[in-house]
C-alpha cells in the first residue's frame, strides 16, 4: 500500500528521480520535479499542463486510490 510517508519520502528523496503515479481507475500522472506534487493529509495534489497548451491544471487524488509508482527512467542515447 502506497501511504502519504512513502510519497513524502519519493518528493524529498536527493537527488530527485521523475516518477509516475498509477491510481485505481488506470489513470497515471508523471511527477518530472518534485514541485509538481504535494501531499496534504490523505490528499495527493499533482500539477500538470493543460491538455490545450496554456497555462496549468492540477489534479487532486484520494492517496488510498494509488496503487503503484514506477520510476521515470531517461531514455539511453543512442550511439552515433
């Protein structure tokens, strides 16, 4: 189970690795710093882009509906 502990520690976590968050609904949101997230009690808070380009949006989650985090690996480049 994921707690509000276990994210805490993902956010603060030095150096910071971009992770995603998978909910129970089989949405998934990326977390590229760690200013795009804030867990506020039993609430996670994840800022993202607007589909349209301008300006932000923020999704708000229930913590008990996340159901895993996966790391957010960089892509190896390729040699020339």
């Amino acid at each position: 189970m994921i707690t509000a502990a276990r994210l805490r520690q993902k956010l603060n976590s030095r150096p910071f690795e971009p992770f995603r968050i998978f909910v129970s609904d089989g949405a998934h949101y990326d977390v590229p710093h760690p200013e795009f997230a804030w867990v506020w009690g039993g609430r996670l808070f994840i800022g993202m882009p607007k589909r349209n380009g301008s300006g932000h949006d923020m999704a708000e989650l229930s913590i008990l509906h996340v159901t895993r985090l996966e790391d957010l690996r960089p892509a190896k480049r390729q040699k020339k």
